[in-house]
C-alpha cells in the first residue's frame, strides 16, 4: 500500500506537470472545442450521450470518431469500416517510427503513450524543447494525458448540451481539421526547417489529383519516399 502511494506521488510531479499543462493550452482549446462538437454529433444523430464518453476514453482519434459517427448512420459493412478506419490512421505508424528515441526509456508509461499518440500531441512533442530539470518520461505522460483529458470532457460537455439544447450541427465534423491547421502553423513557425512542409503540400497537391479518396495516405506515403531518398540534399541544404 506504501509502495503505492509513493508512486502515486511521485507521478504527481508539480515541477514537470506545469510545464507539461502549459505546454498543452493550445491543444485545450481546441480539444474542448472540437470534442463539444462530437459530442453535439452524438446526441443529434441518435446516439446515447454516454457514446461520447466511451468513444473517446478507448478509441481516442478524433477523425476515426467523426468518420465512426457515418459508419454507424449508414450501416457501413464490418469489412470496409476496417479498412477505411485503417487507411484513415495509417499515418500512426510513421510517426511511430519518428518516437521510438523519444519513447525508448520510457518504461510502464510506454503503452499509454504509444495509445495516446495523436496528430496534435505528436506536433507538440516533436517540436517542444524540455527544460534540463524535468522528466522526459513525465513530461511525455503528462501532456498525453492531458491532451486526452481535455478531449474527454469536451465531448463528454457536448453530449450534455446537446440534450438540454437544440444545436445546428451543420459543418461541425470541420472542426477537426481546422485545429490541425493552427497546429500546423505552430510547427512551421518554430521549424527552421520550410523544406519539408514544401515537400508535404506539393505531395497534398499530387495526391488531391491521383485519388481524393486516399489522398491522406497517398500524400503521406509520397512525402515520405522523397524525404528519404532525397534527405541528404536536404540536410545539406539546411546546413548551409
């Protein structure tokens, strides 16, 4: 009992969870809002309010929950909500890839972190510098947990509002995408870096043409292919 308790402290570390939390302000904002959308979608389509609470604590992906939300309103086959569901997050397993330094030593909190790598908390791991005197390993937790945190309880606050008042849900499911962009231009800013997001919006470009359909996974898997074939004379170039 001891024992746990001095684990229980020791994950409460004020020292790295407030930098972890003001770290994770954007996300807030925009979890909350777009997660109050998802969870107005549930109550509006149908659904019992208490969707919007599973969905998010053992699915956690917000596009894949939007995209569950027409699965189910459409009685879509087994066999193709598999397959859309994984096209939608193949992307996961690139940046898998990217996280495994990052996620090496990372011990019992490992399997949470792998579950709750999402696009945006991705973005702000990959792009935060950690002061010398914190905790990697916490702070990773810390802001992963965080971030589901706050995508719980905007849909759990959506779903509640949404029985009590009748909402227009038309063009909410944009929502998503719009906090993705400002996630976006959060990393180009503080990238010293330009070429890549160059390489990537040129590949969006190419794919918009090739398929609409799998446009996400095309432009994904193409901007990948020239990055490492031509990563050397982009390093290079940088350098300079």
């Amino acid at each position: 009992m001891t024992e746990c308790k001095n684990h229980f402290y020791k994950l409460l570390d004020s020292i790295t969870l407030k930098p972890a939390f003001i770290t994770s302000i954007p996300v807030m904002t925009g979890y909350c809002s777009v997660g109050f959308a998802f969870g107005l979608l549930v109550v509006s389509t149908g659904y019992p309010w208490f969707l919007a609470l599973i969905m998010p604590l053992f699915i956690y992906a917000g596009a894949a929950q939007f995209l569950a939300l027409s699965f189910f309103t459409n009685n879509t086959s087994f066999v193709e909500i598999i397959i859309t569901t994984f096209l939608l997050n193949a992307r996961h397993m690139v940046y898998g890839i990217s996280m495994l330094n990052k996620y090496k030593h990372a011990s019992h909190f490992k399997p949470y972190l792998i579950f709750s790598l999402t696009d945006e908390t991705y973005a702000i791991l990959t792009s935060v510098k950690i002061p010398d005197n914190i905790n990697n390993k916490r702070f990773y937790f810390y802001v992963s947990f965080l971030n589901q945190l706050y995508w719980i309880m905007g849909c759990i606050c959506g779903a509640f509002f949404g029985n009590i008042f009748a909402f227009n849900t038309k063009g909410l499911d944009f929502a998503l995408t719009a906090l993705f962009v400002v996630i976006l231009i959060d990393q180009y800013k503080t990238s010293t870096s330009k070429i890549p997001f160059a390489i990537a919006f040129i590949c969006s470009v190419i794919a918009y043409f090739l398929s609409i359909k799998y446009m996400l996974l095309i432009s994904i898997f193409l901007s990948m292919a020239i990055l490492f074939f031509f990563r050397r004379f982009i390093t290079n170039n940088d350098s300079r």
